[in-house]
C-alpha cells in the first residue's frame, strides 16, 4: 500500500527536525532548548524567525538551502537559540534596534564561530575576522551591551553598517517582543529561557572536560551571563540608619477605636495618628572614589550617577545630611562634604576626575579618623569604597561598615577584602547601562 507523499508543511519540519538532531548529536545540552520550539511557515520573513516560542521559516528558503547543504540551517537553528539563551529577545531596553540586532547577531556568530564542529564550520570571511579582532581588542568577552557601547562610539558609516549587516545576518528579528511593553505573558517567556539558559550551563559544565574543544566560548559566555545581578539600590540600604521624623503614620494607630470615636462622637476620632514616623535615611556616610588609571571616568562618573539618583530620592534625607566624597589613588585628591540633595547635584553636574596615580586603600582610612577626630563625623554609618580591588588594604578592622564595590575584571578571580568588610562585585557594562535606567545583566 502506497503511503500518501508528505506536504511541504510536513517536509520542512523534517527538515528542521534534521537539523536539530545533527547539532545535538555533538551538542546535546542543547536539546533542551532546541525542543522548546514549535514550527511554523512563515512566507514573510526572508530565512528565520523566532519570538521565544515558534520557530518561523520561510519554505522556499529551508528546502533551496537544504538540497545545497543544511549547514546554514543547522547554524541558524543554534543561532535563534543562542539570542534565547543570552536573553537577547527582551534586553534591548531604549537601545537604537537596528544596532542592537546586529550587535547581538555579532556576538551569536563569533560564539558559533568558535565551535569546532563539521555541522556548524564555515569559512571565514575577511571582513568577518576583522570584525571579530577589533572587538576582541576592545572587549574581554563579547556581548550585545559592549558590541553596542562601541557601536555608539565609534560612530558607524552606513556603508560599514550595511556590511556588517550582510555578513552577520542569519534569522529575522521582527518577531521579538517590544521593549516598551511589559506584558506577564512577555515576562514569563523570559523567566523560562533563563531557567533553559541555566540548566544549559550546568549540563557543560558537567560536560567541560570532555568536550572542551566542541563547545567554544559558550561556556564563559554564559558564565558571565548568569552572574548574579547586583542590586546596588538595597546594597546601599544597609548604610542607612533609622530616626524620627515628623510625619503622620497611617499605619502606627488601631482604626478600631478610630472608628469607634467617629461613629459615637460624630468627627471627633478617638485617637489622632501619631505625628512621628521612624523612617530609614542615609546619614553620615563617606564615599571613596578611586580615581587611578585602572578606573575610567566614564565609570566613575556612571557609579556616581547612580549612588546620586538613589541618594536623592525622598526616603533617603534628612534636611539635611553629611555626605563625604573623597577622590584618591595613592593619596586623597579631593574633599567634598556635601548637606543637601542641591549640593549634590551641584556636585555631579561639574564633577571632574581628580588623581591618577597607583592605589592604596590606607590614605583613606587615615584621612576619615581625621575627619572623626575634628568632629566631622560625628554619626558615621559606614563607607563606600569605589575601586578596581588593586591596592593595599589597612590591617586594622574599622568600627563602621565599609563596603568595597569593585569593578569585575573579565578573566581574573574576584579580589578578596578583609574578613571585616563587606564586597559587592559590579560589571563595568552593568554599570554603565544603569544610567540608562536599566536593572543590572
């Protein structure tokens, strides 16, 4: 009995099933991703497409590229699931798109580039191996948030543009989500793929050893994917102290009897709400900035920024408050106390980075004794110590919080600090993307 020949619909998901079997055979902590996906034609788009949840294609281009070679497919198919796993999809923020896609089909390619494997290797182009040089030069580890910092920098000719956009083009992004809407269902899609993306990790990391060679750089990209996020908002919670302030609260009295007073007396309550409110704010505080030639201003200036937004939110003052700012490297550079949100804004706005020199931690620490010592500091709550983490720490434990934030060095250990201070370990391109109000990857 002859069977019934098979539609295109059914040809083509053969295909794709294919494809997904040849890449897993050699990559199976992949399936796991790659089986997420569900099929469907799509004539619109010109290869390739994805929202997070169906994989589209465009017949006539799956069964052309697959009778010449499934290669091409084959990558794709990886390269769709590197942006779900890499959170490309739903990161990109107010980001410029067009930039953004193509920094993030950069960053997808050198990564399947790096793969050495017969079912994803294609030769090189000149172009893209200049492409790949330059950033490598520029950046530690590749990513959309880096590619595209320097994108903006570098201030890209629509010719090179159009160039890059050839070579790296694989899969449409029409389909992925607007960032300017924050739907549940949205966010519940990305909270799946970085539950997906995890177990990935865990899968070749139990996996590195044997097949060191076949994975590339995905296992340190997704290192530095899943670094826990830092909340330096809550981090920068813990230097503030409670106190009074006269303030009704709403939440201090028994609306029993209130409302007892209202309903037997008319107006007249039978309890007022207490006109005293302990709130928590900031208030002696000092924060060192090191300013050595290891620490950039555009990152000083972003860490600044964000301390100052956080800083002047309404919870965080009294009238008025004793905020220190030292600028140093080898010694202190520059002293600024400032009393108000006015003050310190005065003080962001012609901000300029003093110093330059080598690190050491001690200046500081004698320098804030001094200031206790004049009675300057009279209530200090803790200090903030902004720094790359290379320099000498003092042997004496302080009796105040002191917290050092460093910048994450790519590729070289976390610093350790003295067991009596506390570390809050930042990236540099999480940083710099918090003033474009983002939460930081």
């Amino acid at each position: 009995m002859n069977q019934a020949p098979l539609s295109q619909e059914q040809v083509c998901e053969e295909i794709l099933l294919s494809c997904r079997s040849q890449v897993c055979l050699h990559l199976r902590q992949f399936d796991l991703g790659m089986s997420r996906f569900s099929y469907r034609e799509n004539e619109a788009v010109p290869t390739l497409a994805t929202d997070g949840k169906t994989l589209f294609y465009n017949p006539e281009y799956l069964l052309k590229q697959y009778r010449a070679t499934p290669i091409p497919l084959q990558r794709g198919y990886v390269h769709l699931l590197l942006h779900c796993l890499f959170d490309h999809l739903f990161s990109r923020r107010d980001r410029e798109e067009s930039y953004w896609n193509l920094a993030c089909d950069i960053t997808v390619e050198s990564m399947i580039d790096s793969i050495n494997l017969a079912c994803l290797r294609r030769p090189q182009s000149w172009l893209r191996q200049e492409t790949y040089q330059f950033f490598h030069q520029k950046l530690p580890v590749l990513t959309p948030q880096g590619i595209y910092r320097l994108f903006a920098g570098l201030g890209l000719e629509e010719k090179r543009y159009r160039q890059l956009v050839q070579e790296f083009f694989v899969d449409d992004h029409c389909y992925w989500p607007d960032p300017n809407q924050n739907l549940p269902a949205m966010e519940q899609l990305r909270q799946q793929w970085q539950q997906i993306s995890q177990q990935t990790q865990s899968q070749m990391e139990q996996l590195q050893e044997q097949a060191k060679d076949q994975s590339g750089d995905l296992l340190e990209q997704l290192s530095v994917a899943h670094r826990r996020r830092y909340d330096y908002r809550a981090f920068l919670k813990r230097f503030c102290v409670f106190q009074e302030q006269m303030q009704l609260d709403p939440d201090g009295f028994d609306y029993g009897y209130y409302t007892l007073g209202l309903q037997l007396y008319g107006n007249v309550p039978l309890i007022e709400p207490p006109e005293t409110k302990e709130v928590k704010r900031v208030h002696d505080l000092v924060i060192a900035i090191d300013t050595s030639l290891s620490c950039s201003g555009e990152l000083v200036h972003a860490f600044l920024e964000q301390t100052y937004a956080i800083l002047k939110e309404e919870d965080s003052y009294f009238h008025q408050v004793n905020i220190h700012i030292l600028q140093c490297d080898e010694a202190v550079r520059q002293h600024r106390a400032v009393h108000s949100a006015a003050q310190l804004e005065e003080y962001m706005a012609h901000f300029t980075l003093q110093g330059g020199g080598g690190t050491d931690f001690r200046p500081v620490f004698s320098y804030v004794e001094q200031l206790r010592g004049q009675g300057e500091l009279s209530r200090l709550k803790g200090l903030i110590y902004f720094t790359d983490g290379q320099g000498t720490f003092p042997t004496r434990p302080t009796d105040y919080e002191t917290a050092f934030v460093f910048l994450r060095q790519p590729g070289q250990p976390d610093p350790e600090v003295p067991p009596w201070a506390m570390k809050l370990m930042i990236e540099p391109e999480q940083l710099l993307d918090s003033q474009k109000g983002e939460t930081a990857p």
